[in-house]
C-alpha cells in the first residue's frame, strides 16, 4: 500500500473532511489539500492520449462524489481497503478504456461515411463545451469558471499579453480550465508562439488564479 496515503496524518486529514457537510467551505478546502497530495505524489495514472483529460476530469467528479459518501458509486472509499491512488487509478483506467472504445467506434463509423458527411460531422459542436455548466464539476472547477467568465472586477480582460490585447488572461485561462486546450492548438488559433503564450500564463495568470483560490478558502 502506498505509504503516503496510508499514514495516521492522511486518516486524520480524511476524517477531518468528510466530517464536515459536502457544501461547506471546509469540506471543499479538505478535498482541495487532498487532491494536492494526489498530484504531488506523482503516482495518479498518467498515459499519452487525447482523451486522458477527458478521463481524468470525470475521476476527480467521481473522486468528490465518493470519497466521503457514496453518491455515484455503491459504496465510498474505504482506506482499509487499498490508498486512495490505488483507488482512484482503478476508476481513471475504466474511463479511459472507455475513451479508446469510444474512439476505435468513432474510427470505424468515419471510414464508412461518405466524404461530405464526414466534413460536416467535424462542424458539429464539441459535447465538452458545455462541461463548465455541469452540475456535478467539482465546486472548486465550477467556481474558477464562473469567475473567468463574470470577471467582476475586469482584471482578467485588463491583463494581457504585450502589443497584444486580444490575447487576455481571461482567454488562457478559461481555455486551459479542463478539458484544457493544448499550447499547439492555442499558439495556431491566437497567432502567437507557445513560449510566448505559457510564458505570460505562468508570469500573468497562474497569480491571478492563486489569488482567486486564496480569496474562496481553496489555497492556503
């Protein structure tokens, strides 16, 4: 079992969250600490494909859905049982065998459709773009979206790449909110290089997102 997550400090940091009700303040900041752990420990299932955001957004929904309660599955996770990556790799490996499926399907059907319908079938619209209204995204994913897109005090469409107005904050990082777009297909659709754009995201906007955090109790 994994040491990290198996120790008398994480029982107590999971306890201590579950403790609390799901829509309270301190039940989001005990899940944000716990999926910083997860990422930092470097042992969540990783794999080169396209669709592995896809399958790692619909874990961490399933992560906060369950880890306390058993909202979505048959029983909530369990400790005793195996750590919580052991768990969570488990869940992100069946979903994306589910995005290979998918994509093998989507590979035969396209072979066999005529050239014209399989160009209109490329302008339809993306399933994902209406992933930030989803009520079952993590409330932390859910509130970064809203306040990229109210930008209530307009820092985010103020703040914006040099000689380059058009390129915003708030443009990079709604779009590199998960599903994120990749640095390639930004740098093509904004006309700009990807040091250029990754260097004024680290510089400009990962601040701003950390002060976002801070102000809603997500970041110490």
């Amino acid at each position: 079992m994994d040491n990290t997550f198996d120790g008398e400090s994480f029982k107590q940091l999971l306890e201590e969250t579950c403790r609390h009700s799901p829509d309270s303040l301190e039940r989001r900041r005990g899940l944000t600490k716990i999926i910083r752990m997860i990422v930092q420990s470097g042992k969540l299932w990783r794999e080169a494909t396209d669709y592995y955001e896809d399958a790692l957004q619909q874990t961490w929904i399933y992560f906060c859905q369950n880890l306390c309660e058993a909202t979505t599955a048959r029983s909530a996770y369990d400790l005793a049982v195996g750590s919580v990556t052991t768990w969570l790799n488990a869940y992100l490996k069946r979903r994306l065998q589910d995005g290979r499926i998918q994509k093998s399907e989507e590979s035969q059907k396209r072979a066999f459709l005529p050239q014209s319908q399989d160009e209109s079938q490329e302008g339809m619209a993306n399933p994902l773009e209406n992933l930030a209204g989803n009520p079952d995204i993590p409330p932390l994913l859910e509130e970064t979206y809203s306040w990229a897109e109210q930008d209530p005090t307009g820092e985010l469409r103020q703040t914006h790449v040099k000689n380059r107005p058009d390129i915003t904050a708030q443009i990079l990082i709604l779009r590199r909110l998960p599903p994120e777009t990749s640095w390639e297909v930004l740098s093509q659709d904004l006309k700009a290089s990807i040091s250029t754009l990754s260097g004024f995201y680290q510089r400009k906007c990962l601040p701003l997102l950390c002060q976002f955090g801070q102000s809603q109790g997500y970041l110490d």
